[in-house]
C-alpha cells in the first residue's frame, strides 16, 4: 500500500523547483513576482505527481500575494479511488522580503501528511517556542520567558550569557525582548523567516537554542512538521 513517504522524491522536486524559480528573481525588488514565480512552479510540478493531493494550508491571504490557496487540488490522480490521498502544508517562498533583497534565509518549504492529519491552522498569528531535542520536557509555553531561559542554561550546561534566543524583530516583542535581556542571555533578531530560524534552533551544529515570540500560524505547523521530523521540540498556541 502505498504511503506519504513514498512520494518523498516528488515533495523534494516541488520545493527544489519552486527555490530555483524564485531564484531568477533575487534582488529585484519584486517579492510578489519571486513569490509567484515559485508558487507556479511548484503547482506546475505538483501537477506530474500521482497523488490526490489538497492543500490544507496555503499561504498569502495576509497580504494578497500570490498562493496556493487552502483546498486547491494537487496531483494527477484527484477524484480517482484509491489515489493516495494527501494533505499539504506549503509556503512556496518563505521570507518573500529577503529573495526580493537578495538576504539570506528564504526558503521553499511544505509539509505532507495522510488526509486528515495535518491542524488547519487558521491564518493568523501563533505564539511559538522552539528547541533541539534536549530541551524535550524542559521547556514549555506555559513556563514562561525567563523560565525557558533558565532551563535552557541548566540543560545545557552553559551560562545564561551564553544561551542564545533568536526572535522576529518586531514592535510586539518589546516585552520579550525587554524579558531576554533581563535575564542575561544573547538575543538574535530576524526580520523574516522564522521558520529557518526554528530548524536552525532545534539542529545540534545550529547558531541558536531557542526560537521565542509570535509569527505567522501556517508556518507554523510547517515548523512543527519540519522539527518532528528532525527530533526538536515545538509547541504553538493561536
């Protein structure tokens, strides 16, 4: 029987592709022509893949840019029975603002799962804390800023100037900020991207401990997805 994982040539093509388009548009000033250029790209490839497919979640409502949007139809087999059916978490181009500067850290990315089983997060906004492995049962949304920190330095065996949180840089941390700072420990802003910026917190060779504050919630269950995969710790709340 055929399963999620055996398509997993197919899903890595479609970001490939997608990353290769958006590519051609790197600092043009134009993020909705790279966004498009990898949104087409990725819907062109997703077209050859023998799967009944679905977007669970899309993204570019926020700001009206180019999208695969939420229960577009995916693949070559939709309708047919006994087609593998899939849902798909995907951002064609994740930090549209970067591509268009030509700044690091903008990415394809989707996630697929049996129907069914990925959250249909709505698009709003998520409160997300994100780990490596090690920090499992350690830290949590519910412990709070200071507390995390704490914990991060204890598990980690480090001092607290040493632990490192990487945040967006956005008017709405102000108190984190204020919080990461009290408490001693190093904090890294990012304009965009927080869902290079998880992977790269819950990865052992990574320049960050930990990932703190409220993005986007779509990339969210992206993140969620990636850091299952890879052994971190994430927790979300809308």
């Amino acid at each position: 029987m055929a399963r999620t994982a055996d398509l997993a040539h197919h899903f890595l093509e479609a970001v490939d592709q997608a990353a290769i388009a958006s590519a051609e548009w790197r600092g043009l000033g134009d993020k909705n022509a790279a966004d498009a250029a990898a949104v087409e790209a990725m819907r062109r490839t997703f077209d050859k893949v023998p799967f009944d497919g679905r977007v669970a979640i899309g993204e570019g409502e926020r700001d009206e840019a180019p999208m695969l949007f939420i229960g577009e139809e995916l693949g070559n087999q939709v309708g047919i029975e006994g087609a593998l059916q899939i849902d798909i978490a995907v951002d064609p181009l994740e930090c549209t603002n970067n591509c268009a500067d030509n700044s690091p850290n903008s990415i394809a990315v989707l996630a697929a799962a049996p129907r069914g089983t990925l959250l249909h997060a709505p698009d709003c906004y998520m409160d997300k804390i994100a780990a490596g492995p090690e920090l499992a049962g350690h830290v949590s949304l519910d412990g709070g800023v200071t507390y995390n920190l704490e914990q991060a330095a204890y598990v980690l065996d480090k001092p607290m100037s040493e632990v490192k949180v990487v945040a967006l840089d956005r008017e709405r941390h102000s108190d984190l900020f204020k919080e990461i700072r009290e408490a001693g420990a190093q904090l890294h802003l990012m304009g965009d991207g927080d869902v290079s910026a998880a992977i790269w917190a819950a990865r052992p060779d990574g320049p960050y401990d930990m990932l703190l504050g409220i993005g986007a919630a779509p990339e969210g269950v992206i993140t969620a997805t990636a850091l299952r995969g890879i052994g971190g710790v994430f927790e979300g709340r809308l």
